[in-house]
C-alpha cells in the first residue's frame, strides 16, 4: 500500500487541480425523424462509435449509422422477432420489445440480450450477431430467465451490465394492475419488482447464466429467489450505470401521487429496499408489506409530484459521460413521459448537487418538431446522451452553441474527466486485483492496466 500511495503522491505533483464543474446550454438534435414506430429502447455495442441499436415495440431493432454528418437508418433490421413479442402494436399498454443490451465482449463472443414480453411471460433472451454481416443478427435466441407476469402493465424491461463486470442487471416491474395486488415488490421469492442480477455464460453449453456468488439471498432460504439483488420497485422502466463509476440510478414510475430516482452508488452491498408497495417516493401509501418510511428502507434522492409542474410517469436517462461537454460530467438527466417536463442534477458524496429543471432546453427540438412523450434515453460510444420518443423521433443532446465532434473516449481516462492523470491513477489502485480498472480488458487490474495509463498520462 506503501509503493501505491507513493505513486499517487510523486505523480499528482505533476497535475494541475481540475476545474470545478460548470453549466453548459443544451438544446435537442434531431438525429432521426422518420422510420421507427414506438422505439423503447437506445443502445450501442462496446467500442462501436458508429451505430446506435434502436428497439421498437413490436419486437425489431434497427441500426441507425452515425459514422457520416448525416446520420441514417438502415432498412434492414438487425433483429426481428415480432412473431415472438406481444404487446408491441401500440403504447396504451406497456408491453412489447422492452430492453437491448450488449456483452462486455460482444467484439469477441458477438452476444447481446434483449427483453421482451408474451402475453403471460416476460424473458430475457440472448442473441448472436450473424458472422458474415455485423448489421444483422441470427434469428434464434436462448431464454436466460423467464417468469409469468400477470397484467400487461408495469413490467420494467431495462437491462444493463454493470461497467467493468460480467453482471447483468434486470429491472422487472411489480406484475401490474394498482397498488401491486399480490405483494410481488415486497415478495422475495417473486421476480416482479425487483432488481435482479446474473452473470451470462458464453457459447451454447447450459446454463445460459449463473448466479454471482456474493448476491444478498444466495443460499439462503427456499422463500427468496438467489438472482434478486434489490427490491421494492414498482415500475423501474428506464435505469443506468454512471459508465464512469458503475454508479445505479433508478427512475421507479409512482401510481397516482409521487414518482422518484433512487440512487445506489457501485460500492454498495445489494439487499437494498426502495420501498413500494408501502412507499410510493416517501409517502405513505397505507398499503401492508413494510413499514413506511423505515428504517430498512432506502430512500429515493429525487422526487416530483403529479401536477403539470411536475409529471404522472418518470423517465429515466443516463449520466453524461461524453467529451462534447466536458463541464457535464456527471450529470444524470431525467423526464417526464407525460408533461416533457425535464430536470438533470449531479451526486456528490451521496448528495443531489446542481440541480436544474431543464424544461425550456429540451421541450422542442431545433427543427421546431415538438418532443412526444419521451420513452428512453441512451449513450454512443462516445457517452454523448440520445432521447427516444414514442413520436418515432430520435434526439441527441449537444451544446447550445452548436454540436461539437470530438475524439473518442480514451480507455485509460477511467473516470472520464477529459484527461489521464492522477485520479485515474488513484481509481485503478483502488480497483487493483479487480475489474474495474481494467483497461486493456483481460479480466483484472493489474501492473498491465498501471503501465497503459502511464503511457497515455497527459492525453
């Protein structure tokens, strides 16, 4: 510890102190504007800065080619199970084509994973791409996980693999209806409500997945489900990682008075209970199955209420990680599906810091389109941050003043600040022996990682 602390110290002498965060003008781009129907989700294979993945409802993902200054759809799909989706014709219900996310090494084993729902099933399915064309996929999937779900309302769908891990996060809704009828958020055994974690095999042999050995219930009693890694959740439809730290924020949509983030920061244990059904943001609902307001529940960070101020049914979006706005760093930002009302803010030891509603910036895009009931958010491989709406449009988020192209993330800027230097130092010792600083990608952080972060210091 010695011989690391000593490093840091000789090393951050030749750093200069970095500029305390600003506030940057955004304004939407619109970056697709016909073409898609009801798109659900935005996502982007690793290292790929030239396509975005778009899922729509009905059960297609397309490819939207960004390499060029015109961006383009492309007219075949990259995937089309429509045959197998239910729920994905309109959005007066809340099935469908619900999730997409890519292996960590998708450039190697080609997987990715998709939720979706049938009629009385949600699953999670995984996918390969073709291996004669990487803008299309192969037409058969494996089931990861499947469970019924009883209404076809509320059932999440967002999946994401927490950054620098093998670990897929799945966010499942409480099963639907109103006021969560059976219990299932509160209900360990059951997979509604629920943040669940699994850890995907690769190749055909079974299982498809295996469950991490350090997750809350692992071994325990026949009445908790061993993939459950956090609970109490009503209807976690869009959540992310802060692809900088690993960082959980989840917009968990309230039923008739409160909607709410709830925030878990990457170094905590799982176990955690975000309160519903007796807790809708932090109010009581009267409803049974824990004690409102406990004190083993975790309390969201953010909450609005249900007015035209505020909104019926939150959004969740994703934490600026990009280089056009460097000043934007850490910044989550969030919307209302129903009102387009907009906010963003930044965590700070545990602590919501600059907050702002960003209403007059994000409500209209600047070809005078008006936003329609934004349905996702979603990052290129650059970190800059894209909107999805139930229009069919997609927007990218860019500065005011005019977009701004820039170079690529450099891997050995662990904590995407715009430069290598000490605190990426100290972040990869303190990932040391782990996978969180693992920039070359081998498995662990390791002297391989220190010597590639040396070699790009300054850049």
């Amino acid at each position: 510890m010695r011989l690391k602390l000593a490093i840091v110290v000789g090393l951050s002498a030749l750093v200069a102190s970095t500029a305390s965060a600003g506030v940057t003008a955004i304004k939407p781009k619109l970056v697709i504007g016909t073409g898609l129907t009801y798109p659900t989700t935005i996502a982007s294979a690793p290292g790929d800065t030239t396509r975005l993945f778009i899922c729509q409802k009905r059960g297609v993902i397309s490819i939207i080619d960004i390499s060029g200054a015109t961006p383009t759809l492309l007219a075949t799909p990259f995937l089309d199970i429509d045959s197998l989706v239910t729920g994905g014709a309109s959005t007066g219900d809340e099935q469908g084509l619900l999730g997409l996310t890519f292996d960590p090494d998708y450039t190697v084993n080609g997987q990715f994973y998709v939720y979706y729902t049938t009629a009385s099933t949600n699953l999670v399915a995984r996918y390969l791409r073709s291996t004669t064309n990487p803008n299309v996929a192969q037409t058969t999937g494996v089931t990861l996980m499947s469970w019924a779900d009883p209404y076809t309302n509320h059932n999440g769908g967002c999946i994401n693999f927490k950054p620098g891990t093998r670990d897929l996060y799945i966010g499942t809704g409480d099963g639907g209806s109103g006021n969560d009828p059976a219990g299932n958020s509160q209900n360990l055994l059951s997979k509604l409500g629920k943040m669940h974690r699994i850890t995907p095999t690769v190749g055909g042999a079974t299982p498809y997945h295996t469950i991490p050995a350090d997750n809350p219930y692992v071994g325990g009693a026949s009445t908790v489900d061993d993939s459950v890694w956090a609970y109490g959740l009503r209807n976690p439809w869009r959540w992310c990682f802060d692809s900088a730290n690993g960082d959980m924020y989840i917009a968990d949509v309230g039923q008739n008075a409160v909607e709410e983030v709830d925030y878990a920061p990457s170094n905590v244990a799982g176990g955690r209970n975000y309160g519903w059904r007796c807790t809708e943001g932090s109010s009581c609902t009267g409803l049974t199955g824990c004690t409102c307001n406990g004190a083993t529940l975790t309390a969201p960070v953010r909450t609005y209420t249900h007015n035209a101020a505020g909104g019926y049914s939150i959004t969740g979006g994703n934490v600026y990680r990009g280089c056009a706005m460097p000043a934007m760093h850490g910044i989550y930002f969030y919307v209302d599906y129903s009102t387009n009302n907009s906010w963003s803010f930044k965590m700070v030891g545990g602590v919501v810091t600059e907050f702002v509603t960003r209403n007059a910036e994000l409500a209209t895009s600047t070809t005078g389109v008006a936003v329609n009931q934004i349905a996702s958010f979603g990052e290129d491989g650059n970190g800059e941050i894209y909107m999805a709406d139930h229009g069919g449009q997609i927007y990218k988020i860019v500065p005011a003043a005019g977009e701004v192209v820039c170079n690529p993330p450099n891997p050995s800027d662990l904590n995407g600040d715009g430069a290598v230097d000490g605190a990426d130092l100290t972040q990869l010792l303190g990932c040391w022996g782990g996978t969180c600083g693992d920039i070359n990608q081998d498995g662990y952080t390791d002297g391989a990682d220190m010597t590639t972060l040396l070699g790009a210091w300054g850049t």
